[in-house]
C-alpha cells in the first residue's frame, strides 16, 4: 500500500516546479527590484525549491556569496 507522501507533489523537484517555480521565477526580480540590496552581500536563502531567486540573486546582486537550502 502506497502512503499519501508518495504523491506529495511538494516533495519531487519537477512538481514543485509545474506548481511553484514557474511563478517564482516571473516575480523574483521584482521582488529584488523591491528589496534594493546592496551589491556584494553574503545572502542566506531558506526554501529555495528549484533555485529560481537562488539564479537571480546570483545574476542580478553580485553578491559575496549565496547559502541557499531547501529542506526537501
């Protein structure tokens, strides 16, 4: 028998994505637009699922370093 997690859609990459980082990607530069961070800062990103405002501080901020982690 098969337990509910198995098909939780939050848990495998490629769902999350059809879900969530479609949209995350089309608002994280305006959130960063929104934010105006300093050039060079080291930044910590909690839930990041795919990666998509990970990829944008990354080509948009310059920072010193990027954490980012995900807890699936």
């Amino acid at each position: 028998m098969q337990s509910r997690s198995d098909f939780d859609a939050w848990s495998a990459g490629k769902s999350y994505e059809h879900y969530m980082g479609r949209w995350s990607r089309r608002i994280a530069a305006e959130h960063l637009t929104w934010l105006n961070p300093e050039k060079g800062p080291d930044w910590l990103e909690f839930g990041c699922g795919t990666g998509a405002l990970t990829s944008t501080i990354l080509q948009n901020c310059a920072p010193n370093s990027v954490l980012a982690t995900d807890a699936s």
